[in-house]
C-alpha cells in the first residue's frame, strides 16, 4: 500500500486519517466554540451573551452555524490548501467537521454552487465535494447561473440584488423533496453574508420551511 502524507504537513499519517493528529489539534484550538458563545437565534458568534447580535439585526431568522474565525491561520490554511493547492482529499476532513454539528439524520444537504468559470478551471466544484462525502444525504438544489459582476463599486441594496440574480433553484430536485424535510446550506467562507442569504431565500422562498446554513470560516 502506498505510503498516505497529511495534505497539509505532509507527514506520514495511517490510512484511516485525513490529516494527521497535530494539524487536527490545532485546527480544533480555533473553533469558535472555544472561545466564543453563540446567538440563540441564528448560531452566530458573539463575545458575551450582553451584546446585541449584529446578524440578527442585519437579517431576517438566517441561521448560520460558521465553524471558525477567517482570521485564523490554521482553518484558512485548510480551505487553501483545499481550494487552490489541489488537496483534493481535505474534502472529508471538512465534511467531517459539518458532521460533527448536525444530529438530524432526516435532513438534506446542499450547497453552494461555484462559478461556470472555476468550475472549469478547478475540473470540480469544491462544496459538491464537501457536500457528497457528509453522512446526510446530499441533493443539488441550487444552480450557479453564471453572472457575475464586480461588486464593490455596488451599494448593499444593489450587491443584494446581484446575489440573488447569481444563482437559482433547481426546481425538478426541489420538488423532489418534502416542503419539511430539513435542509442545511453549505458554503466555505460567510463574509457579507449577501451571498449565502440569496441562496437561503430561494430555498425558504420555494417553501422549504426549515433550512439552515453552515460554513467553514466566518470573518466577523
Ligand atoms: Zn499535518
Ligand atoms: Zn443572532
């Protein structure tokens, strides 16, 4: 058998692993979880249970579960290795990470599509990746239509209106589904939000009733 390297350090791990025991820990040691507690509305990191939440004020019930901070080395090395060095296989280490926090075995996960563009350049598109090897049964529900457009010079009202015109839903695997069935919304990285939330409101929009979101990395 070929020997098996950690994507990361590259040291010699077992074959049951996907990185090796020390990249874990320390990816670990940066969860917000940690150091953080979370808004009992929407999962949203806060300092202390006295602050108001800000993406409770800035959005409608949007529960968003984010692993770990963007500013942290280790979890934002993960997603580059990942994303841009073609370490294929921290898919199922990120997929294990999401396992981790969901207990309904009932629900559906999908994601967020990536570009027509970078899904050529890249031959995959890196959250269909993460979503096929999660334990709970994944299903394609949201289509990336292609448009896209430099966004800072827009307003937030404007940049909104880009998100939501960026991606649509696949009707036939919708109707595929019960109104009911739980659904959770995976993406790498919830900056603004903006992007995420569209995709979140073609899915509560169509009739799904409980959908929630999850992501790698959170920049506060
Ligand atoms: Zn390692
Ligand atoms: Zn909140």
């Amino acid at each position: 058998m070929l020997a098996k390297h950690c994507p990361i350090c590259d040291r010699l791990i077992s074959h049951s692993d996907v990185i090796c025991p020390d990249c874990r820990n320390s990816f670990e040691k940066e969860l917000f979880d940690n150091f953080m507690t979370r808004c009992n509305n929407c999962g949203y990191p806060l300092v202390a249970d006295l602050y108001e939440c800000p993406h409770c004020r800035e959005f409608h019930n949007f529960y968003v579960y984010s692993l770990s901070p963007y500013s942290s080395y280790f979890s934002r090395r993960i997603l580059e290795f990942y994303k841009f060095n073609g370490k294929k296989s921290l898919s199922k280490f990120i997929a294990q990470c999401f396992d981790k926090h969901i207990n309904d075995t009932d629900a559906v996960v999908t994601w967020v599509p990536c570009s027509p563009e970078s899904l050529k350049k890249r031959g995959w598109d890196q959250m269909k990746e993460i979503a096929l090897k999660m334990k709970n049964k994944a299903v394609c529900l949201l289509l990336n239509s292609g448009i896209s457009v430099q966004q800072k010079t827009l307003t937030k009202e404007q940049r909104m209106t880009v998100s939501q015109n960026k991606y649509l839903l696949s009707e036939n695997n919708a109707a595929m589904l019960s109104k009911t069935t739980p659904i959770i919304l995976i993406d790498d990285v919830m900056t603004t939000g903006n992007t995420l939330y569209a995709c979140y409101l073609l899915l509560k929009n169509y009739g799904f009733t409980d959908v929630r979101c999850m992501t790698l990395l959170c920049e506060l």
